[in-house]
C-alpha cells in the first residue's frame, strides 16, 4: 500500500516541463542589471510572503525562502512557449527532460544515474511523506538532526510516527559552525524505545547552513547500516553552497548507500520556483520503489529550463 501511495504522489507532480527549461539551452547571466535586477510589486497578489502580513511598514517578510527578483528569462520562456501552444492534456516526461537532469547530474555532482532512477513529484515534502509511509509504519520512531526544516518533523507525527531528534552542537563562538555528535546520536538511536525505521537527512543542512562533508556523511551511513535504517536525504539546497564547499550527493558514497538512500532535489530553491511545484527523487535501488512517474506537460518544458553551470550563470544546454 505504502509504495503505491509513492507511486501517486509521483503521478500528482506539477509543472515538470519547467525541469526542461530550467536544465537546458540558453545563458542567462545574474549579474548587476540582469534579470534579478527587476523586483516587481507582490503585495496583493496572493504571495504567501508578503501577504501574511498587512503591516507592511514595521514588517520585513524574511520568514520563508521566496526571492522577489523575476525568474531568469528562460525559465519564463519555456512556460510561455508551453501556454502559447494551448492544450494541456496528459502528458508523459521526455527524453529531453531525462537527459537534462542526468547533464545536471553528471556535471554538478559527478554523480552518474539511469533514467528510470528518476521520479518527478510535487514537491520535497512529498517525497518526505512518501518516504515516511513506504519505509516505516505507525509507532515507528523516524530519526533527524536537529534542528531542521519544521516539516522534517512534523510530517512523521501527522502520520502516526514518533520523531526521534538527534541534537546537533552548538557552536561555542560566534563564526564556528554546528557540529555533529554522533556517539550521542548513536546512544540516542539505541536507547529509543521505538525502532528507528528512517533516517531524514537534510543535506545541506537546514537551518545551519552545513555543507555536509563525507566524513560526516560516512558516519551517517554508519548510523543507518548499525540500526537498518533507510537514508531519505533532503538536498533541495545543494547549489546554494558558497566559497570553495562542494555538496556531495549522500547516495553517491558507495553502492551499499545507493541502495539505501532515496534523494530528494528540486529547483525550487535555486531558481525561485516554489510556487510551480517542481520535485524529484532519485532512487537508484529498484527494489525499495516502483519508479514510474507521468508528469503533466506544462511542468516538463518548464523543468529543463533550470540548471546552473558554475557559478553566477544559469546555462540551458540543447
């Protein structure tokens, strides 16, 4: 039942062909008068951001990750293309939309993944809550550093699962960064009166700003091998990393965490589409899910139109 539910939730996505636009053809350069120039007025336009507040004069809506800059131009021309063309029926993703996210893949991550390791979905909470119903049931305790993304949590409890937070340090001077304690989290994981089943990652890390290096990444696979846990690794802001950091995908470790990670990535963050609804898993392991997904058109053309190509660019590749 519960990998059936993930294979819903895959058939449910939005707005993948915006993945097409947004991992394909053409330059659009960020810098200083470029298209992030342009901030336009979003008071009073359904923007969650900026209407939830009437006080617009003493408050500042900082509270959600929502740029106000207009998407780069190619991303906006991948969906008017999809609209001008007017009919939005079934559709099914490309091979286009395949090959960009496997170019992205290949060329940001050194990370090399079949076609049919891809699922498109509507988001990455939903991929947390497939995740969450494929790999545990009811009582089972589902395991997170903390803190972390509220979702994170409070997905697990709404379906009947007990969160089990594995406390990050604190760092003890300004400028030093959270670490990780992980013969505490051991400690924690074995003392737990419900069998972890899952382990969430959100990785980088969020609210903390940690680029996961693959020592600690290491010690999280050691984490989830000791207790039998499946790895669900939120990386939605692995191209926000600054200076000379590198993300490294936590399924790329080795084949033992390949098997056992299913990896969640959108654009949404990087290229300020939140309200398109763009997400997808990579499951390399058929076994733990059937990966089938039938994306609706509108979403792909859209998708293929994000992928950024070092740093300061976005570049759309044919």
């Amino acid at each position: 039942m519960y990998l059936r539910f993930f294979q819903l939730a895959c058939l449910r996505c939005s707005f993948v062909f915006v993945l097409h636009g947004c991992y394909t053809a053409a330059l659009c350069s960020s810098r200083p008068g470029g298209f992030d120039s342009h901030c336009p007025e979003r008071f009073g336009t359904g923007s969650i951001k900026w209407d939830r507040y009437v006080d617009r004069q003493s408050v500042r809506p900082m509270w959600v990750a929502d740029m106000d800059f207009q998407s780069a131009p190619c991303i906006r021309k991948a969906l008017q293309d999809r609209v001008d063309h007017g009919v939005f029926g079934y559709a099914a993703p490309t091979p286009e939309v395949y090959r960009s996210i496997k170019g992205y893949l290949r060329r940001e991550h050194d990370w090399e993944v079949e076609g049919e390791a891809i699922v498109f979905l509507p988001g990455v909470v939903q991929g947390i809550t497939a995740c969450v119903l494929a790999f545990s049931e009811p009582g089972d305790a589902v395991a997170s550093p903390t803190p972390v993304y509220p979702p994170i949590l409070s997905t697990p409890r709404s379906l009947g699962r007990t969160t089990l937070e594995l406390p990050m340090r604190a760092p003890e001077s300004p400028g030093e960064p959270w670490t990780f304690d992980f013969e505490a989290m051991r400690s924690t994981l074995a003392n737990s009166p419900q069998r972890p089943k899952l382990l969430i990652l959100c990785s980088p890390q969020n609210p903390t700003s940690r680029v996961l290096d693959t020592t600690e990444l290491r010690e999280f696979l050691s984490l989830a091998q000791e207790f039998d846990m499946t790895i669900c690794s939120d990386e939605i802001h692995c191209d926000l990393v600054l200076g000379d950091q590198k993300h490294r995908p936590t399924a790329t470790l080795s084949s033992e965490a390949a098997s056992r990670t299913v990896t969640l990535m959108s654009p949404s963050k990087t290229y300020n589409v939140p309200g398109l609804g763009i997400a997808f898993a990579i499951i390399p392991d058929p076994v733990r899910f059937p990966r089938r997904s039938s994306p609706p058109a509108l979403e792909s053309r859209a998708a293929r139109a994000h992928v950024l190509l070092g740093k300061g660019r976005i570049v759309l590749l044919p």
